[in-house]
C-alpha cells in the first residue's frame, strides 16, 4: 500500500493534549480498546501513534453510506 500509515487509517484520530492545543504529528490510535492501568483511580488510555507509523492492522477510510 502506498499509504498505508497512522494517518491514513480509519482508526487514527488526532491527538490534543490537556492543554488543548494539537500535538505536533501524534494522534491516537483506535484500533483496539484502550489499555487499563493498574489502579483502580486511574484511567486506561488509547497508545499515542506518530502520523507516520504503520503497523499491521491498517484500515483505510470507509466512506458513509
């Protein structure tokens, strides 16, 4: 695939900080469930991903019918 990367899938979604303001080329990635953490009082999160990473479980959009 010729575009096959992080922000070319469907489960790769743009990444903001607490602050708000747009990281420079992250975003996360969807593809499975977020990871737990191992308290209880903590929250999972979703693994943050380059733009430009790739992995094997890419998915291109799926355009809405």
């Amino acid at each position: 695939m010729a575009h096959s990367n992080c922000n070319a899938c469907a489960f790769y979604e743009d990444h903001a900080a607490n602050s708000d303001s747009k990281l420079q080329n992250a975003g996360l990635c969807r593809a499975n469930p977020p990871i737990s953490q191992p308290a209880a009082e903590t929250r999972g999160f979703w693994p943050v991903v380059s733009a430009n990473d790739w992995c094997g479980k890419f998915s291109g959009a799926v355009a809405a019918e």
